[in-house]
C-alpha cells in the first residue's frame, strides 16, 4: 500500500470518529458541560439573593435594636424621672412629718414645763405651809424663825 492510501484511510477513520464523536459522545458532554454552566449560574444567584437577603436582614436587626435602644433610654429616662418625683415626694412628706413632730414635742414640752411649775407651786405651798405650821407650833422667837427659815431655804 501506498503512503496516499494510507493517508485516505486515515482520513476516512478520522472522519468516522469525528461523526462518531458528534453523535454519541459531543451531546452528553455539552448538555453536562450546559448543566454544570446552569448549576453555577443558579448557585451564584442564589448566593446573591442570599447576600442581599443577609444585607436586609443586618439593616431590619438594626433598625430592630435601634427601636430598642431608643425605647430603653425613654424607659430609663421616665423610671429616672419617676424616681426623683418619688424622692421629691418622700422628702415632702418627710418634712411634713418631722413639722408634726416638732410641733407635738414642742406642745409636749410646754405641757410637761405647765405640770412642773404645778408641781412646784404645789410643793413650794406645801413646804410654805409646813414652814408655817412649824413656825406656830413654837414661839415666837426670832432666832428659832431664823433656824426655821433656813431649813425652808434649804428644802426649797
């Protein structure tokens, strides 16, 4: 055989492995190769979607935890507020209470200060009296009235 008809056979073989490619072997690989291509795609959409999902939900979180930021400082601020009003309150009553109770010392005070000069009115009579009835029982003599009134001055 001859270089040209080897080189025709060759040809001929090629050919046939080219069609033979293009019909059974060409299609499974692209649609594979097609698939894959979509598979990718879809991935990376959906990676998309998910990270502008993510993106979505970070800024509702932080619109979330700045509504709760803001709620928590309004509830700090009347609790606060609340509070100084409660203490402003007690300090009123408080002050309130301790006028009463000046008040009612004082009354009492002044009640206990009218008893003890009655008692001792009374007893400054008593002894008045006593000292008399000492002094005219005895005689009258002004060394024993002296004595007398001493021991008076000295009760007194």
């Amino acid at each position: 055989m001859s270089i040209n008809a080897t080189l025709i056979v060759q040809m001929i073989v090629f050919g046939l492995l080219v069609w033979f490619t293009m019909r059974f072997i060409w299609p499974p690989i692209t649609s594979a190769l097609d698939e894959r291509a979509r598979k990718i795609a879809d991935g990376l959409s959906a990676a998309d979607k998910a990270k502008a999902d993510l993106a979505a939900a970070n800024k509702r979180v932080e619109q979330q935890l700045a509504a709760a930021r803001d709620d928590a400082a309004k509830r700090l601020a009347d609790a606060e507020r609340l509070a100084q009003q409660m203490v402003e309150e007690a300090k009123g009553r408080a002050s309130t209470e301790a006028q009463k109770i000046i008040e009612a010392a004082k009354a009492e005070a002044a009640q206990e200060a009218v008893k003890a000069r009655e008692t001792l009115r009374e007893q400054v009579a008593g002894l008045a009296v006593k000292g008399a009835e000492q002094i005219l029982k005895r005689e009258v003599n002004a060394g024993v009235h002296a004595e007398l009134l001493g021991r008076l001055k000295a009760e007194l």
